[in-house]
C-alpha cells in the first residue's frame, strides 16, 4: 500500500469508528448533557474524516476543494465540543463553563462562515499541485492561523483542566480520566499534523499514521465504558460470548497465519512434499492451545476483572445487608413470642349494648391488637427468608 493509501485508510476509519461511538452515546441517554455534547463531539471528527476522504478522491480539483471546504463545518466546532465535554465531565460551574465556551463558540461560527457560507481565499484556497503524497490539499492563507491559534487553545484549556482534576481524582473517577486524557492526547498527536501539511511540513511518519490514533481512542473509550462504567455506562457482557468470538477470531487468524507461513516455506525451501505441509499444520496446532488460554486470561483480566474499589463497595454492601437480616431476624423472634403469650390469654367477649356500642367484658385482651402483631411476625419473617435465599 502506498502512504495515499494508508491515509485514506486511517480517515476512513476514523470516520466509521467515531460516527459508530456517537450513535452509541445517543442510543444509551439522550437526555443527559455530558453524552450528547461528547455524541457531538464524535460527530464533527466523523464529518471532517469522511469528508476529507471523500475529497482526495474527486476526480476534479474544483470537487475537492469544495468538500475541503465543507469540512470545516466539523472542524470548527471540534475544540468548542471538547471543552463543552471536558466540562460536564468535570462538572464545572456554569461560570466557569461559560466563561469559555461563549468566546469558543463565537469562534467556531466565524470560521464557519469564512470557511463555508462565504468563503475567502485569505483563509484557504487549493494548493497548485500534490502535496507530498497527496494529489491535491488545501494551502493555510494568511488568517489560517488565527484559527489554529484558537483551536490549539482551546485544546490545552481542556487538557490542563483535565489534568488538574486528575491529580485529585482517585479510585475509578482517576482510571476514568486517565482514559478519557490520555487518548485525547493521543488523538491530537496524530492527527495535528495534518495542519502541518497545509503549511506544506511534513512530521515524518505521523502523516499518515497519526491518524490511526482516533481508532484507538475508541477503542480506549469502549474499554473504560465496559471496564470502568465511564460516562455512567453500564454495559452486561457474557461471558459465553465473549469467548465465542475470542475463539472464532483465534481460529480465522490461525488458519490465516498457517496458511501464510506454510506457502512461505514452500516458496522459500521449494518442498511440495503433503507430509511435511500436514507436519506443519501439527506444530501450529500444539503452539495455538497455550497462545489460546493466554489471550482468554488477558480477556478476563482486561474485562472481567472487578476493579478494588467496586469490590470493596460490594462487600461493605453485603455486610450492611447480612446486619439488617439479623436485626430483622430478632424483632420477627420478639414479636412471635409476643403473639404466644397474648394468644395465651382468655379471649375477649364482645357483646352490643342496646346503643349499638361494642362493650369488652373484663379478664381478656384485644382480639385486634393480636391481629396486628400477628400480620406483622408473619410479614417480618418472610422478609427475613427472602434476604436469607438470596445471599445464601
């Protein structure tokens, strides 16, 4: 492949991977404002990747352009909805949240305009030929860096407000944020460059391959999703399936992997002998089981795994629990013996004077009153074996 190839391949994607984590923030709570501003977020890196693919692809330069152009409708609002997340994430303030957001978002739409609604060559215009290896990109004009001036600030503004929650954070809201932080860095490592090629600078190998660093970003925000609960996600996974697919994918890759290898050695050693070809399959046979049993530890210590924290809680949990059961357990013991010792007693007569009035004749208790402890044990004490069943 070559390095054109490799980059429409990394924008592609980017464009899937995010477009596909959005549509999944949506799904679970459309109502919450920190999933709707990250969906949103995810939605204009999707729109500048795709879009940008499809524009190296024009078959006019006058197509292109225009797609480059169109871009910037996701790439205008890219810092104002990182900084809108990282403060619903953080729970800012609505000072401190408006305080910047308003000044980003003002930002945002003039670049909107100046890029797509009434666009000036001061700002972008089509390069004159290729550019490196790509065969037509877009030139920074003489007030491009305005934009990036407030682009890369509003990236640092959320990454230091990151950081210093970080250094208080602790437990999972600390492991949730490493996540979050770290893949955003990794995020901007990678794809920042393109910038570079607009001023025609190339950063060696991250143009292209920086921008394979926006899948690994979804692939460390699933993770924290599954793993960490991240975003108050809570995602149930089998087991069962998990293994499945673990195995399924283990089993194409080998096949895959012996069948590469086994043509290699054939062209290489120039054997045609199905004895040695069934001699081969053997040995990767034997080295596939224990690489099998180590990926299925790795699963179940990168997925499975409860994290300390949680596992403490749960079992603060259950003991609060397996108290409340025993308390239960001795007022249903002290109100059984209360209802014998009143069932012991002579029964009350009830008679009706001529008034209509319920007179009680004397040396009895309250038939009522024994009603009522009565209902009261037999509720206690079915409470009591429910609890009992369920953490036995």
């Amino acid at each position: 492949m070559t390095l054109f190839q490799y980059h429409l391949l990394g924008l592609a994607l980017t464009s899937l991977s995010m477009l596909g984590f959005g549509l999944f923030l949506l799904i679970k709570n459309t109502k919450r404002k920190l999933n709707l501003a990250m969906a949103l977020y995810c939605f204009s890196i999707a729109w500048w990747s795709g879009l940008e693919c499809a524009a190296l692809q024009m078959p006019t330069r006058e197509l292109s352009f225009l797609l480059m152009r169109l871009e910037y409708i996701g790439v205008a609002f890219i810092p104002t909805l990182l900084f809108a997340t990282v403060s619903y994430l953080l729970n800012l303030s609505s000072q401190v949240r408006k305080k910047f957001l308003l000044p980003f978002s003002v930002m945002s739409a003039a670049t909107l305009i100046i890029a797509t609604i009434h666009p000036v060559k001061q700002f972008l215009w089509i390069s004159p030929g290729p550019v490196f290896y790509l065969p037509v990109w877009g030139w920074a004009g003489s007030y491009y860096w305005i934009f990036m001036l407030f682009f890369f600030s509003a990236i640092w503004i959320s990454h230091v407000l990151l950081f210093q929650r970080w250094l208080r954070a602790e437990g999972t809201e600390r492991i949730r944020l490493t996540l979050f932080g770290l893949g955003s860095l990794l995020v901007y490592l990678g794809g920042c460059p393109e910038f570079g090629l607009k001023y025609g600078i190339r950063f060696g190998w991250l143009n292209p391959f920086g921008l394979y660093a926006f899948p690994f970003y979804v692939g460390l925000l699933t993770y924290a999703v599954v793993q960490h609960q991240f975003l108050d996600i809570q995602i149930v996974i089998r087991k069962s399936l998990a293994y499945s697919l673990l195995v399924t994918l283990l089993t194409a890759g080998y096949f895959g992997f012996v069948y590469v290898i086994e043509n290699t050695f054939r062209t290489t050693l120039g054997y045609r002998s199905t004895p040695l070809s069934l001699i081969a399959f053997a040995v990767m046979a034997i080295l596939f089981q224990p690489l099998k049993f180590w990926i299925q530890k790795l699963v179940d210590w990168l997925i499975f795994r409860v994290p300390q924290e949680e596992l403490a809680k749960r079992v603060e949990r259950l003991e609060q629990e397996a108290l409340q059961t025993e308390k239960l357990r001795a007022v249903s013991t002290l109100a059984a013996g209360m209802a014998q010792s009143h069932r012991g007693r002579s029964v009350v007569l009830h008679s009706r004077d001529h008034a209509g009035r319920t007179r009680r004749h004397a040396g009895g208790c309250d038939l009522r009153r024994d009603h009522r402890l009565y209902i009261a044990n037999e509720r206690l004490s079915g409470r009591t074996t429910r609890l009992e069943q369920r953490y036995r």
